[in-house]
C-alpha cells in the first residue's frame, strides 16, 4: 500500500506540474517596459558563458567557456563568435574516439569471457558523453579488473525484484517528465523482459536515462541561445547606430530617420521572443523535474528493497541539479526580458513627435 501510495502521489505531481504553452510567456504592460532596466550585452554574455563553464555537457565547451571568463569581456565575445564553433569540433573529434574504443572494447571482449567489460561498454554506448568518457578513462580498466576475479555478476540481484519495484518502473515508463527515463523504463518492463532488467533499470538505467534528458536539455538551451545572443547582438548594433544617426539628423529627413530608427528597435524586441519563451519553459521543465526527483528521493528513503540503494544517493544530486537549472533558466529568461523592455521603450521613445 506505501508503494501503490508513492506511485499515485508521484503520478499527481506529474499532472499538476505542468509545462507551459509558449503563449505563457505574458508580455508584460507598457508601464512595466517604460520602467525597464538598461540592458547589458557583455553582462548578458557573460551570464550565459557562466552557465555553459559549469553545465553545458560537453566536456571542450566548458574548458572554452572557462578560459573565456578569464579574458574578460572581449575573450567572451570572441568565443561566442568563433570558439564555440572550434571547441564543439573539438568534442565532436572527442566522443567519436571515445566510441571507437568503446566500441573495440565490446568487441574484443565478448559477453561469455568478459561479461563486465562488455556490460560496462554496452551502457556507455548508449548513455551520456560523460559515462562515455568515464568508461575510455577509468571504466573499462575496472571492469576488466572484476572480470579477472571472476566476481558474481549484478544480475544475481534479480532475485530480491519485487513486483512494487517493477509497479513503480511502469509508472515512470508512462508518467516521468524525461522523454529517456520513460524509454528506458519501458524497455526494462516491455512484455518478454524478466527480473533482471528491472533490476539492471534501478541499477544503471536510471541514472543513465536521467544524464540523458539532462544532457539533452542544456545542450539544445545552449545551442539556441548562442545564436540567439550573436543574432541580437548584430540586431542592437544596427540598432543603436539607426538611433543615432537619427538624433544627428535635422530637419524634414529627422523623422524619416527616426522611424528607422523605430523599427530597427522593433526587430531586437521581435528577436528576443524565442529567447524568453524558450527559457520560461526551460524553468517549467526544471521544476517539474526538481519536484519528481523530490517524490523519488522520498520513496527511496521509505523502501525496504535493495534495488534503491543506487537511486537514493542519486536522486538528491539529481534534484539539486534541476533546481539549479531552475535558478539559471530564471535569470536568463530575466535577462531576454530587460533587451525586450528596453527595445520597447526605445521604439516607443522614437515613435513620439519631436518637440
């Protein structure tokens, strides 16, 4: 009865926390935009670059991230400009000799005389750019290391499955906010499946699932954004000259010029929308996340099954990082905000008659 309890109250979260249409994203009143903050472009680069430092998944990006926050504001607009596209070359060069090793080692290591190493290489496959990595660096050497002690395979957990457990796999198989963690549990409760690929779910696939849907997240936030920022960033330029050009203008031409100037303004404001849209939703998604990994957390914590030992631990750090994601995706969608204010008052200023 716990477990059936646990089940509805995570399927109950699930239905309530919604994620919101695009059309969610309210414009705010005219007064609200007159009284805007100026907006900052370096300063709203360097948050963004701050973000990819810590959290964008691949591995080069962040060391370019890193080492353009050290130079300073002209370091970061030159690596949003053209790093970036060097150092995603560079983690694509990375992850595809990853998988050629990954992939050698499975080969070479069949599953009759090397079942961990195969094990082990298999999941990397298939999992995150990190347990990729994890697996060339230090994984494969470990599991070799089992499988020369010859030590009892983790499928011997099967035995203490419980049906709770697999009840509670099939519920996130249809009801869990990741698009991974609702594959992943499918497969491991698909008609034909036995004990120990419930077992193997709890054990591995979860955490990989999960890394995935992370993985996926700030990747395409991150991949969007940056050409959001570069394309602003030409818009605000244009801009800011039409405007001026404007204001150094006089006579019959001054008004021609302004309304130029006006519409120059109205392309940055129109430029920020998928910006702010894409980040409300992003805050959405983290917190309906934070609060499902919240309900896994809590049913771990209550289980008397050894199959959640492993999410246990995970599920707090797997909170954690989406309520950080929450925090990130609040003060970007912030930041799009104040450009969008600003720009509205610019063209509202511009449209006035001249005195």
């Amino acid at each position: 009865m716990r477990t059936r309890a646990v089940a509805l109250a995570l399927a109950a979260a699930m239905s309530v926390v919604a994620v919101p249409a695009a059309s969610q994203a309210a414009v705010p009143p005219l007064s609200a935009v007159l009284a805007a903050d100026e907006w900052d472009q370096a300063e709203a680069d360097k948050l963004f670059v701050q973000w990819l430092s810590v959290n964008e998944p691949r591995l080069a990006v962040r060391s370019a991230a890193r080492g353009a926050l050290q130079g300073g504001a002209e370091a970061i607009a030159t690596f949003l400009i053209t790093g970036w596209d060097a150092a995603i070359l560079r983690a694509e060069q990375l992850r595809t000799r990853n998988l050629d090793f990954t992939k050698r080692m499975i080969r070479t290591h069949p599953l009759q005389y090397y079942p961990r190493v195969n094990a082990a290489g298999q999941r990397a496959l298939v999992g995150t750019d990190e347990e990729l990595a994890e697996f060339v660096n230090s994984g494969y050497a470990k599991a070799l290391e089992l499988d020369r002690k010859d030590i009892d395979d983790d499928e011997d957990q099967a035995e203490a499955i419980r049906q709770s457990d697999r009840d509670y796999v099939t519920l996130l198989s249809t009801e869990d906010p990741g698009a991974q963690v609702r594959a992943w549990a499918g497969r491991a409760v698909a008609p034909g499946t036995t004990d120990a690929d419930v077992v193997e779910f709890f054990r591995y696939g979860w955490v990989s699932a999960s890394g995935l849907d992370m993985q996926t997240f700030r990747t395409r936030l991150a991949d969007e954004d940056r050409r959001w920022h570069l394309k602003s960033r030409q818009l605000v330029i244009d801009a800011q000259a039409a405007e001026k050009a404007a204001r150094e203008t006089a006579g019959e031409a001054q008004a021609q010029m302004r309304e130029a100037a006006a519409r120059a303004w109205a392309l940055v404001g129109a430029q920020t929308g998928p910006a702010r849209v894409a980040w409300a939703d992003a805050e959405q998604v983290a917190l309906r996340q934070a609060d499902t990994w919240l309900l896994v957390s809590q049913a771990a914590g209550t289980s008397t099954s050894a199959n959640w030992l492993t999410i246990a631990a995970a599920s707090q750090d797997a909170r954690a990082d989406w309520e950080t994601e929450r925090a990130n995706a609040s003060a970007q969608a912030a930041s799009w905000l104040t450009l969008y204010r600003q720009a509205l008052a610019a063209e509202a200023a511009l449209l006035e008659p001249v005195a």
